[in-house]
C-alpha cells in the first residue's frame, strides 16, 4: 500500500482479521486506515474510529488486571510501535502509574498460572531459549550502540515472533519460563524506549514485564523492573516517586534478595535522595549498597544483573555527590567508574567527571575530560547521552568563555553528540 506498511502474515494475524468479521472487535489506529485505504471507504462506512480519533486503551498506563490482560496490552504496544503510531510515541509517563504497580505488586496474590490454550502453536523449553540468546543479542547492541540503534529491529522481534508464542499451548512449567524470559526482554524494550527519550512508552514497557515478572513468580526481576522504573523517575524529576519505588523493589524482594540486587536498589534510592538535596538520607544509601556489594556471591546473583559490579556502583556514587554539590567526591568516584567493557554507561561516567572538573572550578580539565566522553560516544544513538551533553554545555556556558573553552567548543564543533546536543537546547 502507498502508506509503506507490511503486514505480517502470522496467525495471530488472521485470528484477529476473523474477529473482525464476527463482529467480536474492531480494527485499531493503524489497521483502521490501512483497511479505509484498502476498500476506498471512510471510517463511518466501515464503523471504525473517525479520523484523530484515539485509542484510549493502547494509550492507558495502568497495571494489567491478569496475565492475559498483560498479553494482549504488551502485544498491542509492541504492534503500535512498530507501527509507529505518533500518540504512543509522544505519550508521556503516568505519575500515578508509578505507585500503583509497586503497590499492586507488593500486595498481590500468589502468582497466577498462566492459562492453558487449545489453540495455537505449542511452545517448548527451546522456544523460550531461543527468546533469551535473541534478546542477549539486543541487550548487547543496545550497550555498544544506544537504545536508537536497534530498537525498532527488537520490537520487530518481539511482535512478529514473540506474539504468536504467548498465544500458544503451553504446560505450567513452559508458561512460567516463558513469561519471565519475555518481561527480561520487555524489560530491555523499556530501557531502549527510554534511552530513545520516549518516556510515556517505555513506562508501559516496564508495566507490562513487571506484571509478567509477577506471574513468571519472579520476584527478583521484578524487583530490577522497580529499580528500572525508579531510575527513569530520577532522570525526569520525580524524586520522591523514584525513592518509593526504590524502597518497594527492596521491600519485595526481600525474602529472595542477592547482596548484588539489593547494592544496585540502594543505588537507585541514593540517587533520588542526592536530587532532593538529602545529603545524608544518601550517603546513608550509599553506603548500603557498598555494604551490600561487597558480600556478593556471583554463583548465586541473576545473570542478568551481573553488569552491576564496583565500577557501575561508583558510577553511580559519582551521580550522587556531583547532584550534591561534592565536587572532589564526585571526581574521585567518577575515576573509578571506567568498566572499559560498557561503552554507553562509561559515556555517562566520563561526562559526569566532566561535571564534576567544571564544578570544582577546572574548566580546562572538564573539556578535556568532555572531549574523551564525545570521542567514546561517537557510535551511540542516544538521546539519554545527548542530555547529558547538553547539561553540561549548558554549565559550561555559564562558566564564561576562556581560551580553554573557545578551544574545546573548536575541536568539537563538527562532533555527531555535540551538533545534536545544540539542537537538543535550540541553538
């Protein structure tokens, strides 16, 4: 069709198109056009959404009421995304969205087994596998590249081959596997979405794997789902939110906690306490989550959490004192935050020690340093990186115009980061 879309030809697709003709649903925002297009009709004539009209549902961040209510949002918010349907795109986050899952998750009943179908594709343990190394897969070109470089080709994963398997015929021990295999890689969904800056999508990401963390009975990823949710909260000013749901993953997991997950929830609670100013309540957190670190038993830790290790917690110490205004502090934890291994959270150490220089009054050393961090960040696709940049082109103007500066703002003019940052503030 002249609008570009290709439709997939999967099962899941023709149940849907036989819903429609038995009247037991109607097409959504982006089907209903293709479809108007494709018989030459308005929406009235075919009794679909009018134009502009949106689709309330697919836009809702609450917390699925049941595992299949989790099935059918993350489907749809896969669909529309990789449709690129614009209101979800530009949706923001619900402040409220937040304290209702880590409430509903900390008060909910024994975890639902996933219903058994009679129809579809039968699902195995193989399946499941293949899901985990293809996400391992993402999660590595999301740390190398930035959440823009191959997220559209994960939620395309997702939806075309993931879809039909949670609609498939599964045994109770499958089910469980499989609902925690896809919340780890809706989970990624979520941290790539909100690299990207789409903060309202990501959010729904992060819903729709904690409720499907909730009935995998996986309580510790659900716990880092929290932690994921409380660093986005920190990162768009809902300090107090980014605390709460902090504090609710330690709560939740308590029972099942490893030394590394409850260091990397202290973090995040740290983190939120050094925006609000609460230098001590912080250092306080800090210091748990340094206690905590260094009794881990990497034989008994998720493997997916094992990227948190003494470089990533004084990384995150560095964010912490810079946020106070402890300059040195922050400086000496940012130079012990290089993991060498990870290329975007090393970015965002590396400027956080360039912040850290411009605000203990050594302009020449921060462009220095902040020419290391445009270096290294040249191949990432993140509009999580370019705020940093901005933020700290934004300190460094206010610092005056030296020759340091004039020569620093020299070298790097024709950077991909630096060029984006200056459209990021409008200049």
């Amino acid at each position: 069709m002249r609008r570009g879309h290709h439709l997939p030809s999967d099962a899941s697709v023709k149940r849907r198109i036989t819903s429609w003709e038995n009247g037991h649903s109607t097409p959504d925002d982006f089907y209903g056009p293709l479809l108007c297009e494709a018989f030459g009709l308005s929406a009235a004539e075919l009794g679909l959404k009018q134009e502009g009209e949106r689709d309330t549902g697919l836009l809702d961040a609450s917390y699925p009421a049941s595992p299949e209510g989790a099935i059918d949002a993350v489907g749809r918010l896969w669909r529309a995304d990789l449709n690129r349907y614009e209101p979800l795109l530009q949706a923001e986050p619900s402040e409220p969205a937040w304290n209702e899952a880590s409430l509903r998750w900390l008060v909910a009943p024994e975890p639902s087994v996933p219903r058994q179908r009679r129809d579809g594709m039968r699902v195995g343990l193989g399946d499941v596998a293949a899901i985990k190394i293809t996400a391992d897969m993402f999660a590595e070109l999301d740390d190398r590249f930035g959440g823009d470089h191959a997220r559209h080709a994960a939620i395309q994963y997702l939806s075309n081959e993931v879809t039909p398997l949670l609609h498939g015929q599964y045994s109770e021990q499958v089910g469980r596997a499989l609902f925690s295999t896809v919340a780890e890689a809706t989970l990624l969904a979520g941290w790539m979405s909100y690299d990207a800056c789409r903060h309202g999508l990501a959010q729904r990401y992060f819903l729709q794997a904690l409720r499907l963390a909730q009935d995998a009975n996986d309580r510790r990823l659900a716990g880092s789902i929290l932690s994921a949710m409380s660093h986005q909260a920190t990162f768009l000013g809902r300090y107090t939110q980014a605390a709460t749901l902090a504090r609710a993953a330690l709560m939740g997991i308590a029972p099942v906690a490893t030394p590394t997950l409850r260091a990397q929830f202290h973090a995040m609670e740290a983190r939120a306490l050094a925006r609000t100013g609460d230098v001590r309540a912080c250092e306080a957190a800090l210091n748990a989550a340094t206690k905590a670190l260094e009794s881990k038993n990497n034989d008994d830790e998720p493997e997916w959490i094992s990227y948190f290790d003494e470089a990533e917690l004084a990384a995150e110490a560095a964010h912490c004192f810079r946020d106070v205004n402890s300059a040195r502090q922050a400086v000496a934890h940012a130079e012990n935050a290089m993991s060498g291994s990870h290329v975007r959270s090393d970015f965002f150490a590396t400027m956080v020690l360039a912040d850290a220089h411009l605000r203990a009054g050594d302009a020449e050393e921060a462009c220095r340093v902040a020419l290391d961090a445009l270096d290294l960040g040249e191949q990432l696709k993140s509009a999580r990186c370019v705020s940093y940049l901005a933020e700290f082109r934004q300190n460094l103007a206010r610092g005056g115009n030296s020759k340091d500066v004039q020569i620093f703002t020299e070298q790097v003019r024709e950077h991909r980061l630096w060029i984006a940052s200056g459209n990021h503030l409008g200049i």
